[in-house]
C-alpha cells in the first residue's frame, strides 16, 4: 500500500518520488510505503490551511463541536481497523491497540466536542468598566506526533485544534503513517470542509522542520525526543509561534514499605513495561525502600518474567516488539551501559520466539540492580523494556533520587496511607504523580512536564487556552 498526503479535502501524491518503507517491527516486513514528502508539499498543505482559516474560524463552537462528534461516530465504526492497524504498525499488542489507542482516539474527539461546545468566555466586573474574555483561534497548527501511540496522540491534538476554531496540518511519524491515513479517510467520509484538516506524510528533516519554521504557521504542538523538541523550539523560537512541547521522561515508582504488595507489583509493572517501555510516562526507575526491598523485587522479578511476550496479534500477548531496529540497538547499547557502570541484569535477554517473527525488534523485559541512582542507566531516558531498580531508607530519599533527573514528567508513589503518598508526590518536581494507580487519566486534568520533558500543559481547558487567543475587550460603563 502507498500512502498519499491529504491536502484540501483531496488524498494527493507528493512531488518528488522518495518513499520511506513501512515495516512490521514484529516481522521486519514491509507492508506500506510511506511518501517523503518536499518543502512544496508542506506549502500546499499550509496554504490550504490558510485558505480554509476564514470560513472554518466563522463556524460557531456549536457547529465545530458537531464534527467532533461525526469524527467520533465515524472513528468509532473502525474501531477494530484502528486497533489491528496500530498494533500491526507499532509492535503493540492487540489487546493494549484496543484498549488504549482505539479507545482513546474515539474518546479525546467525544470529549472535545464537549469540552468546545461547552465553552464560555469569562466576564470580569470593575466598578466602572466590564471585561469580556473570548478565546479566538490562533490560526494555523502544525501538528507532530511521534511512533508510540500514533493516532491516541494526533487526536489527542487535532480535537481540541479544530474544535478552537483553527485549521492544522498534521505530520504523523513516519514511522507509524496508518492511523494518520485512516484518519485522513474518516476526515474525507464525513465531508469535513476542505483544507481544515491537512496531512503531510515524511521524516523530520524533510517535512517536520520546514513545517515548523513555515511563516503562515502560527502554533505547533509537538509531542516526541527531547533532542528533536529542542530544534523544533529553536526553529519556531524567532516567529513567536504558540509551541507546546511534549517530551521524554524519566519516572520514578516509589515503593513505600506500608504499600499493599500485590496491587504495588502489578502496577508497578505495568507501569514499567506497558508498550514495551516506550511510553513517556512509563516509570523506568523503581525505588524501593530498605524493609521491603528483598520481598518487592523478589515478587517484581517473578511478574516480569511471567509476562507473556511474542506475536502482537494473539489475544492473550501482553509484550510486543520494539518500533525499530534502530530504536532496539539503542536500547541494546544502555542494557551493555548497565553492566560497564556496575549493574546486575537480574533478568532479560532474549526471548525465544517462533520462526515468522525471527526478523521482528524483540528484547525480553529487563531489570537491572545495583546502580547508582546518578549512574547514565538511571538517569537518562532509554524508552524501552528496561528498569533499574534502587533502594532507599526514607521518604526524603526516595524524593531526592526521584528529584535527581533533568526530566519532570511523571511518577507514581505506593503505598497504604495516602496522606503520605500525597506528601511524598507533592514534592516531586514532575507534570504529573499518581498514588497506587498509575496512567489513571482524567482528560479534564492537565499532562505535560518540567525541564527535560517539556513546556506547556495540554488536556481539558489547558488544551482549549493552548489552541486559543484569549482576547480581552474592555468597556467602560457609560
Ligand atoms: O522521535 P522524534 P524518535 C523519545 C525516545 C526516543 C527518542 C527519539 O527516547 O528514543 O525520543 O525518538 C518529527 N522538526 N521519544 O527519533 O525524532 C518526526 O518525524 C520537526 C519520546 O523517533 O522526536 C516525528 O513525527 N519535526 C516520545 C516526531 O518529530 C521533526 C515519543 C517525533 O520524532 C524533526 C517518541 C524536526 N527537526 C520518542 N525531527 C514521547 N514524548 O512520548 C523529527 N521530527
């Protein structure tokens, strides 16, 4: 199959004819070709997004909200195309495609078109003079979406962008281009008006920077590697555009001794090794304090290995592969890094798998102890199937390692008293700490981090100002 870009309501072919082969990363095979698209292209896509500003900026929030939720009923007929297409894509497994990425991209389009339908500017009264707040759109968005939870995250964004008022070219991964395209079909089937939804298929060299730094884009909302967000902010920092930025992670899961052991190790492993690791949230670094130290990594290390790992498509997988051959040497090279800086591999390696899946990116879940808590391993985000677990004595410990990263998106604290895993997340310098749950989402809550993991917050009403210009007119009574 090859994809085309779809610009102004049209599936189109790109200019030049450099193409980008999609593979499994179960198998290795290809099974789609992806356009390398020109700086031309992504001018069509923006000019189209530009002509269709006006007409799209005049529909009321009413009207918007609608298509939200014609996308939603639509997306929601292909529910099961999402779900194989993601896992087929992404490594994943069907069950998590299901339950996470086809449920979410239909749920952030429902929410959304809530969300805009329900909004309200604010009224602020002095005694002489009346302020009134309206949230007008921004213009044009450039939307970027890396591999991990392609369309979860490309609806995560286009909702609330259009739902605002603006008109946005997306740029999926080049690695993960299916949703996107399904997407892009859902769009055309509906009869959204031409030019406010747009896509551009390539890598980032090619399409993703010249969208950035593109004079008639006016945000960009990117959610990728700290590495890549710091050129896009780089690129977009000398226009003045709106810019949020969704980076990487390095999440601590705190394990205090008053926890509930059953409930800490199921979530603690599903929070390390969900998606094969390759969530930002995911907690990479295990602390466990000194009394149940022993017993919890024991129980931790016997749930690993019981993880049922192999071929994305059968029900019961719980573990896929990694996105790329590229993505599982880098991971490859930290799990060596691991031993060079003194670290035990207390389980991992490779797992055995039928012949079929023999070309496909697989690594078996990994635990490494005994580093130190500033070692590489446990700072730096690897973004796959590998923990380092550490012991601490007191809670102020526990905070202190869980403090010592650049990142600061995430955590999760477990233990029986609340008041205490509240105190303990509280002092957490990250975007976001659950106690004994983890990647328990709210949509109205606000999701992004500090430092490292980014700037700005997206969801609920902070994703409505993010898209929006709040506008303040002023009238003096008469
Ligand atoms: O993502 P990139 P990569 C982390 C993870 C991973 C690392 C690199 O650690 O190992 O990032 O992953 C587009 N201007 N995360 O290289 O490059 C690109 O085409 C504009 C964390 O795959 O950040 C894709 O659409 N766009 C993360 C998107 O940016 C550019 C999820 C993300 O790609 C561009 C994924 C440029 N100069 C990886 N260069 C998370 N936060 O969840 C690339 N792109």
């Amino acid at each position: 199959m090859d994809l085309m870009n779809y610009i102004n309501g049209r599936f189109q072919a790109h200019s030049g004819d450099e193409w980008l082969e999609v593979l499994e990363p179960a198998t290795g095979r290809q099974f789609a070709r992806v356009p390398l698209s020109s700086p031309s292209d992504v001018d069509s896509a923006v000019l189209a997004a530009r002509d269709a500003q006006a007409g799209w900026r005049e529909a009321s929030q009413s009207e918007r909200a609608d298509w939200l939720d014609k996308i939603a009923d639509e997306l929601e007929s292909r529910y099961e195309d999402i779900a194989s297409l993601e896992s087929r894509d992404t490594g994943k497994p069907i069950s998590l495609a299901r339950a996470v990425d086809a449920h979410r991209s239909v749920s952030n389009f429902r929410f959304f078109a809530e969300m805009v339908r329900e909004h309200q500017g604010e009224v602020f009264e002095m005694p002489d003079a009346t302020n009134f707040v309206t949230h007008k759109p921004v213009g044009v968005g450039a939307l970027i979406t890396p591999w991990n939870l392609p369309l979860y995250l490309l609806s995560w964004k286009v909702a609330p962008a259009i739902g605002m008022g603006n008109t946005v070219v997306c740029k999926p991964s080049e690695l993960t281009p299916m949703t996107a395209n399904l997407l892009m079909e859902v769009v055309d089937k509906v009869g959204l008006p031409p030019g406010v939804i747009n896509l551009v298929h390539g890598d980032g060299r090619g399409a993703g920077s010249t969208l950035v730094s593109h004079r008639d884009v006016d945000l960009v909302s990117f959610t990728g590697g700290t590495l890549t967000g710091s050129k896009v902010a780089e690129a977009a920092a000398p226009q003045f555009k709106k810019i949020s930025l969704e980076l990487g992670g390095k999440n601590s899961s705190i394990v205090l001794d008053d926890c509930d052991i059953d409930l800490a190790v199921k979530g603690v492993v599903r929070s390390g090794f969900m998606n094969q690791g390759q969530v930002c949230l995911c907690g990479s670094r295990v602390l466990v304090q000194d009394g149940i130290y022993d017993l919890f990594v024991g129980r931790f290390i016997e749930e690993v290995e019981s993880m049922k790992i192999g071929d994305p498509s059968d029900e019961q997988t719980e573990l896929g592969a990694l996105i790329s051959a590229e993505h599982l040497k880098k991971v490859e090279g930290y799990i060596e890094l691991a031993k060079e800086e003194g670290g035990t591999v207390l389980t991992g390696g490779y797992p055995c798998l039928p012949k079929p899946l023999a070309g496909g990116n697989w690594i078996a879940p990994t635990v490494v102890s005994g580093l130190k808590t500033d070692s590489r391993c446990s700072t730096e985000e690897i973004f796959g199937p590998v923990v380092t677990v550490h012991r601490f004595h007191d809670d102020e410990e526990a905070v202190r390692i869980a403090n010592n990263t650049r990142y600061g998106l995430a955590g999760s604290v477990w233990t029986g008293d609340t008041s205490r895993g509240k105190k303990v997340a509280d002092s957490i310098h990250t975007g976001m700490v659950w106690v004994n749950t983890w990647l328990h989402r709210d949509l109205r809550a606000p999701f992004g981090g500090v430092g490292d993991s980014g700037v700005g917050r997206e969801g609920g009403k902070w994703s409505l100002g993010f898209f929006s210009e709040a506008t303040n007119v002023c009238v003096k009574h008469d």
